[in-house]
C-alpha cells in the first residue's frame, strides 16, 4: 500500500535536511508562563516551515519540538500522555538506558552539559531549532525569536550553535550525511530498493514497514472540540496527536579529533615497522567503512574514487560478503548491514540478500545532525590533522535523527550494533568510531579487526573518542497537531 505524506502538515526538517541552509542554531526552551506560551506557539505557526514548501524558495527554516515534560506543559489529559511512547515518557537518562546507549563513565549523564539531570530533564520543555541560509540570516532570526521568547514568558536554558565544516565533512575528516533513507510518498526516488521505506518508520499515521500502523498518541473526541485532530489509524474512535509528526532523538557528540588519528598514525607505524606498509588514513577509512571523501570501500577498496555517484547505493553481501574489502564491524557497516544482516542457512546469497534487504528497513533513521566547535584544521585533510597542535577547543556533532520507534530504530542500532563487542561474530569488537569500549568493563580498550586473507589484521587497545555532553528524546507535531497542542 502506497501512501501520499500529507507534506503540508509535516515540518520541513523531517524530509528536507536544509543542506542549503548552512547556519543553524538550537534552542533548549523552559515554559514559565503556559498562557503566554501557546500564545507564541499559535503566532509561530506561520512560520514554521513545512515539507511542502520547495527548498529552492526559503532563505530560512524555523521547527520547534517537546519533551515530554514539555508536553504535560499543554494540558492533555492524563489518558493522552500516558499514550505517548515510553522511551519518551521516561527520558534518555534513566539508569537502564544509559547501560544500554553507552552513557558511562565520561559519558555518564551526570558529567553532561544539558539534559543529564532531573532538573534539565524536567524543565527542558521545548526545542526550537533555526536555519538560515548564511551566519547574517541566522543572527537576525535569533534576534526577532528572542524577543518574542522574553514577551511570552519562555527562558533560554541553553543555545547550541552550529558550524558548517568545508567539504561537507564532520570533524574527524570524513564527508558526512550519506546514505539517507527515502521516504515513500513525498515525491523522492531512490535507485536502491533498500534505501525506499514506507513513511510510517518516520511519521506517526502510516503504514511501516511491517504494514502496520505504529501506535501514535491519542485523544479522545471530548478533548479535540475544534476537531483539529484526523481519527486515528488503530482505533478512529480516538483522535490521533501524533500523526505527521516523528519522535527526534538529539545528543551532544563531543569528538576527540586528535585522539582519533594519533591512534591511527600509531597503527600505521606499527604495521609500517612489522612489513606491512599502511597508512593512518587507510586504517581510520577501515574503521569507518569511507575513505574521507566519502567514496565506500566496498566500491572503492584500494584507493578512493571522486565521483559521487559511487557514494551510495551499493551492498555488501553480493562483492564483499566476508569483509575484505569493508571490514565486518567497520561503522557504516554496522549502523545499516544493508544486506549482509541475515544468512540463510543453505548458503543461498540470493535469500541472504533479499531477506536482509527486507529486515533492514526495519531500523532505519533519518539523520539531521549539524557539526559544532571550529575544525582542528581548515582543510580536513587526514594528514594535516595528525600534523596539527592539540588546541584543547570543544568541538563534535549535534546528533538528530527522526525515527517513530525510539526502541526498535534509534535504541537498538545503538545498543545491538553500534556497542555490542561480538556484532555478527566478532569477538571485542564495539564501533571503533563512536563505541563505547566499557561495555566489557570498566576502563576498557577495545578492538579493530580487519578481515584478511591469509589472516585477519588487528588495532589493539583503542579507546573512545566521542563522549556524550548532553540529550534528550523530542516529538515533533504535525502543523495540525501544533496548533492543537496551542488551543487546548
């Protein structure tokens, strides 16, 4: 079943990206006065930008989100906030969740510069997130929102900034914001069957992947008497306040860029020394499954290839099934196996391929994530990071992504895949790039294995080298569920 997106009733960063807006800037938002505040949430409903609106034709982007406590702020009934999703409900802190994403030791909440306390867990009640087409743009913006942030009673907690690095690459070099899923019935296409999924993995009110409907936050009829809500899809008896809107996952990603390539250079060194001549940028691609312009090594095993049309749409299972090329726990590889996931066990690569490719577009997220902090180096160039001075400045990603299950899309890649050591039969192997190498105990290294012919190749004693500084779980209404949330 094909199901046009109501694009007019969905908020445009969920589908569009805003690549062309360079400069953002986020908002952490406490309601003090609630009157007021849904007085600027229906003034604002103007300008929040929506999916139906052309890219081309904008020189400015404004989307604004909740918390859950943020939420409770606008006086649902007790009946509909207890239909929200529980990893919404309870928050990305709790202690069982911070075992589960890897938020330890330096990454503990407790040691994070938002959002990692009751008090931010519970005060933090809004997102507002600013795009604009250059810096200039972007200030004029803050500025009027600011105004009108003091007039209605809101509190900035906290202003995130962003910075836009050359060559569309995050700080540790590599190009970034590849291989994004396409949403089915916005318009898009996509050359790769696996990279189309059905809209319900990302918005409330379709069908996903499994052809049913994800259970969205409801109300009753009594509680929507202007009848701004549409019947909702499980049960259309009640009226659904999810639908066009996605559940947002947001964290600080602090990146150690210095740490990262020290380590490489080092193994580079040391392969050199013992007759096996490498080098650091060819190790750290190894680990990330990308030489740094972005070209995959599953294409592109041996040196990387400019055009951009090899970027993307390409498996694993049919050229590169045992890792030779791509290595088994490299990053890319275990945030979407595309399909090399499920092995059939008569040997058969074509069930493999088919089951995998099917299986996979269950866990898919749409990624929005901006970079922060100045780069180390202007030219992002591997070498000229490892030359350069330790200059001790913050600097990392803004993750976001959209997902409408946290549990079973966000959750999991990042419990199951990106943390776990024994990922598809490797042994103390958790992400080289963003894993957290405690989860085999306190203190822990790490390690990198590269599948080989005769014999695998090994990095000992990696260490982490991004470190979480704040986060929280955000849902993003629909226009319709916004002015909602702003007249009851």
């Amino acid at each position: 079943m094909n199901e046009s997106v109501e694009l007019n009733d969905v908020q445009g960063i969920i589908i569009k990206g805003y690549d062309k807006l360079k400069a953002a800037s986020f908002l952490l938002l406490e309601i003090t006065d609630i009157a007021k505040s849904k007085q600027w949430i229906s003034s604002l409903l103007p300008s929040i930008t929506h999916a139906g609106i052309s890219t081309k034709t904008i020189d400015s982007a404004i989307q604004l989100a909740f918390t859950y406590s943020g939420v409770a702020k606008m006086n649902i009934p007790a009946e509909g906030l207890t239909t929200f999703p529980p990893e919404f409900v309870e928050g990305m802190v709790t202690e069982h969740r911070s075992r589960m994403l890897g938020d330890l030791e330096d990454s503990a909440p407790e040691k994070w510069n938002w959002g990692g306390n009751t008090y931010d867990f519970e005060s933090i009640h809004l997102l507002l997130l600013l795009y604009a087409i250059d810096d200039t743009k972007l200030q004029l913006i803050l500025n009027e929102q600011k105004i009108t942030l003091v007039t209605a009673g809101i509190k900035i907690k906290y202003q995130l900034d962003t910075t836009k690095l050359p060559n569309e690459k995050e700080h540790f070099g590599f190009r970034d914001g590849i291989a994004q899923p396409v949403m089915r019935g916005v318009g898009h296409e996509s050359k790769h069957e696996a990279n189309l999924i059905n809209p319900g993995e990302f918005l409330f009110g379709y069908q996903n992947e499994y052809e049913k409907y994800m259970f969205s936050p409801t109300v009753s009829p009594e509680h929507d008497p202007q009848n701004l809500l549409q019947a909702d899809k499980n049960n259309p008896a009640l009226k659904d306040v999810g639908r066009n809107g996605s559940m947002l996952v947001f964290r600080q990603l602090e990146q150690n860029v210095k740490a990262f390539w020290n380590m490489a250079d080092q193994a580079a060194k040391e392969k050199t020394a013992q007759q096996d001549p490498t080098t650091a940028e060819y190790i750290a691609s190894k680990m990330l499954g990308r030489w740094p312009n972005g070209s995959p090594l599953t294409k592109c095993p041996v040196h990387p290839d400019p055009a951009k049309e090899t970027f993307d749409n390409f498996g694993y299972a049919a050229d590169d099934y045992d890792g030779f090329k791509c290595p088994i726990g490299a990053h890319i590889r275990r945030a979407n196996p595309r399909d090399n996931f499920l092995r059939d066990s008569t040997g058969n690569k074509e069930k493999d391929i088919e089951k995998s490719m099917m299986f996979m577009k269950r866990f898919r997220i749409l990624r929005r994530g901006r970079s922060y902090g100045p780069p180390l180096v202007v030219s992002m160039e591997p070498q000229d990071i490892i030359n350069a001075a330790e200059d001790h400045k913050e600097r990392g990603l803004y993750f976001l992504c959209f997902n409408s299950n946290i549990g079973r899309q966000f959750e999991l890649i990042q419990q199951t895949w990106i943390n776990n050591p024994k990922f598809a039969g490797l042994y103390e192997d958790p992400d080289p790039m963003i894993g957290y190498p405690g989860i085999m105990g306190e203190g822990a290294t790490s390690t990198f294995t590269e599948q080989a012919v005769p014999v695998r190749k090994q990095v000992r004693g990696i260490t982490r080298f991004v470190n979480v500084k704040g986060g929280a779980y955000f849902f993003m209404p629909g226009l319709k569920a916004l002015k909602y949330l702003s007249s009851i």
